[in-house]
C-alpha cells in the first residue's frame, strides 16, 4: 500500500453548507450544492494544496439517526467509512440556525473516534456569527472555528492550524515521482482496451456497451521503470443525457479525474473522427490547466498496424490536419495513433504524455522571457484608440501551467488576439507542445510612466 496523503473529512447534518465548504476547499466546483438536503449521497475526493502542504479532502453525505429511510442509512455508513480513514473530522454546523439537536446527536457519535474533530460553523459571514458561534462549544470539542464557505472567510485560519499538525507524509514526498494520468473521452471510445494494453492484463472490464464503466479506478503500473497511475475513467456526457443519479456520477468521477491528474489522456475514435463530445472533453481539460495528449485509437481499422515507430502517412496526416482545425484551443496537444486492441502505439502515447508534463513544469528565465517579449512588442507594436502599448516588463509567477504576466501602461489595450500572439512567439521558442499555456496582462500605472 502506497502511503496516502493526510485526509480531511467533513461531516455533519444535512443541508448545512458542507459542499459549499468542499468546494471552496479545492477550490473548483467539484460537489453539486442546492437547498435540497441530502443532494450528496455518495463520498466525493479532491485533492488540494495548502501553504505548500497537499492535503486528500472527503465531503459526505448529510447524517441523521433514527431514520428508517434506508438512503439515509446508506449516507450513514458512507460517512462511518470515511471517518475511518480520517485523519481530522470536519463537523460542519449552521452558524445561522444555530445549534440543532441532530448537531448533538452527531457530535455523540463522533466523540468515540480517535481523530481530531474541529467544529467548523459555516455561513459565518460577518463578526457578529463569530461570536454566536460560540454557542457550539456546548457539542463538548475544543477546536471551534467559524468560516463562511460562500466567501472563503476563517479558511486560511482553519487550514493553517491543521497542516501544522501533520508531519511531511512519505505520499507527499513521493507524489512528484508517481506520474497520474486520467483516461478520458466519450463512452465506447476504447479508454478500458487502452488501460489493459498499458497494463498488459485485464484490469478493466471491456464492452461494446456504452457506459460500462462507472466508476474511476486506479491502477499503478510500471513504465520503463517509472510508476504511472493510470486513471480509467466512466464516459463524459452531456447534462441533458445524464439519466438517473448513475449516469450523474459517472460523468462527475470522470471529471475528478482530471482535476487530480497531471496529464489528460483524451481518447478518439479513429473511426467516427472527432466529435462534439471530443471537443468538450478538450476544453476542459484546457480550462483545467492541464496537460493533453490525443490518442486516436482503433486506428487498426483504417490502417494496418505499423509498429510503435507510427509513421505519419498520408492518411494521419490529414486526420491531424482535421483535428487541428476543429479544436484549435487545444493545436498544441500531440496526436498518436493506436491500437489498444492489437497494443500498438502505446510507448509513443507515453512519451508524448511525459514530454507534455515536463512542459507544464517548464519555466523560462526572466531576462530570456523579457528580450523575446520585447522583440515581440517590437516587431508587432499595438495602438489602440490612439493610445500605443507600451510592455514594462514580463515575469512567470508560475508553472503547471506556465504562466506569463505582461506589466504594461493599460491593459485594457490588450486584446485577446494580442495575448495569442504573445503565447505563439512564446511556442515558437521554445515549442511547450502538450501543455496550455496562461498570458495576461496587469496594469502598472504610475510606477514605470514616464
């Protein structure tokens, strides 16, 4: 067993505000949040990163005792289950009801567990529910801390105060070895034959029924030595087309897996080309910030296998051609070709999925990044409502995905094309293929104006 990473769970009565609090927690909208109590029935997973520290955080559904309602049975157990792999409980309360006795009922519950319990009170907007929040003191735990989840106010307290109590876990020290992977595309793409072709055994199952897998299962394999977590992923759907809560979650997972992936393996037909749902599933995986390598599989049935060398013929050629025209948010995501049913083209997918995470790690000195930007400015000046661009200086306040910020006298000259512009002549030095790529522009009014 792989050592894991510190687990945060939040518990607590129904309709209370814990999916709010898990997704400001991630930071993305990952749990479905509405008025209805009980709306999250199953155990959601994300993984987020705090101060430095990567910590697993677990939303549950609402728990109540004393129903006879076996779906609130069923949220029961699957809270039970996550608190066993606990290593701090968040009970979350209503600072805005105040105390509830389902509240005391829980926190009798949650009194014989080992881990730490910190009473969080959420929809704690303004300084006034701090101090009413002092009411749950009475559930008999001594860390109470007020937060709002909509706003994001008490979470840094909150979040501090926990990662100073977890030691530096062998899953954090070793996560930036481990490279995770997320299979994704439409359903009956091929995504579970390409997850056995890398794992050379029958890990997933394989149908020709659309929707076969449901869940995201994990599997660690070996790549010439360097361990991958390879994740099979249900098919995403359209919302319109998701039928029943099954469908939901399949859709939901798949999109997780993304999130807490280091590259995006995007699955196509070569048979049918790309599609709509294609491109949906690229764009989010653009809009992630992630890595993105296309894999059209089945290509077997249009061409003979040719080995893993994949020579480009005529016929690639113009698939490529087809892809690139119609996805051109995502032109700088490599293209293979495979077969997962006869395991062909798997080593060049996996070199292409390393080279596009090295990219999205990549960071370019500041004076190197400064003299090609402003040779750029140079060679395609901007004037706009006659006023010109003037670019003071450019920096990279980050990677994963690189990201570029132009200091400049306004950036409201700066279109959207000119950004584009800056990001090709940044591609065209130094290639970045796989991974999006972030300019923006920042205004620096009065600090560099003459």
């Amino acid at each position: 067993m792989a050592a894991r990473l510190p687990t945060l769970v939040i518990v607590g009565r129904p309709n209370v505000g814990k999916s709010t609090l898990f997704n400001r927690i991630a930071g993305k909208r990952i749990a479905v949040v509405e008025d209805t109590p009980g709306v999250t029935r199953d155990r959601l997973y994300a993984e987020f990163e705090h101060r430095g520290r990567r910590m697993r955080l677990v939303d549950t559904g609402g728990i109540l005792f004393g129903e006879d309602d076996p779906l609130v049975e069923q949220i029961r157990v699957q809270a039970e289950v996550a608190m066993a792999e606990a290593d701090v409980v968040l009970f979350v309360v209503d600072a805005a009801e105040g105390l509830n006795p389902a509240d005391h009922d829980l926190a009798e519950r949650l009194r014989g567990i080992r881990q730490p319990v910190y009473v969080v009170p959420t929809k704690s907007d303004n300084p006034d529910r701090d101090i009413q929040s002092a009411e749950f003191y009475a559930l008999g735990f001594d860390q109470v801390t007020p937060v709002s989840g909509v706003h994001g106010r008490g979470l840094d307290d909150l979040l501090d105060t926990i990662a100073e109590g977890f030691p530096k876990t062998a899953a954090e020290e070793e996560r930036g070895d481990e490279l995770r992977l997320a299979i994704v595309g439409r359903p009956n793409v091929g995504k579970s034959s390409m997850l056995n072709a890398f794992t050379g055994e029958q890990r997933a199952i394989v149908s020709n029924i659309p929707g076969t897998t449901r869940d995201a299962v994990d599997t660690l394999v070996q790549w010439k030595g360097q361990p991958v977590r390879l994740v099979d992923t249900a098919g995403l759907r359209r919302r319109g087309k998701i039928q029943g809560s099954v469908e939901y979650y399949m859709a939901l997972r798949a999109t997780q897996a993304m999130e807490r992936a280091d590259c995006a393996l995007l699955v196509v037909d070569g048979q049918e080309g790309l599609t709509d749902g294609d491109k949906r599933v690229a764009k989010a995986s653009h809009d992630l910030g992630k890595p993105l390598v296309i894999a059209v599989n089945k290509w077997d049935l249009r061409e003979p296998p040719d080995g893993e060398l994949g020579r480009r013929t005529a016929l690639k050629k113009d698939f490529e051609r087809i892809i690139r025209n119609e996805a051109p948010e995502v032109a700088y995501a490599p293209i293979r070709f495979t077969s997962a049913q006869e395991e062909t083209g798997m080593d060049g997918v996996m070199k292409a999925v390393y080279a596009a995470v090295d990219n999205w790690s990549f960071r370019i000195g500041t004076g190197v990044l400064n003299r090609l930007v402003q040779d750029a400015v140079f060679s395609k000046p901007l004037t706009r409502k006659g006023k010109p661009l003037k670019v003071y200086y450019c920096t990279q306040p980050q990677a994963r995905p690189p990201m570029f910020v132009l200091f400049c006298n306004d950036a409201e000259l700066v279109h959207f094309s000119y950004l584009r512009y800056i990001e090709n002549q940044i591609r065209a030095k130094f290639t970045l293929e796989g991974t999006p790529i972030r300019v923006v522009a920042r205004s620096s009014k009065g600090k560099y104006d003459d």
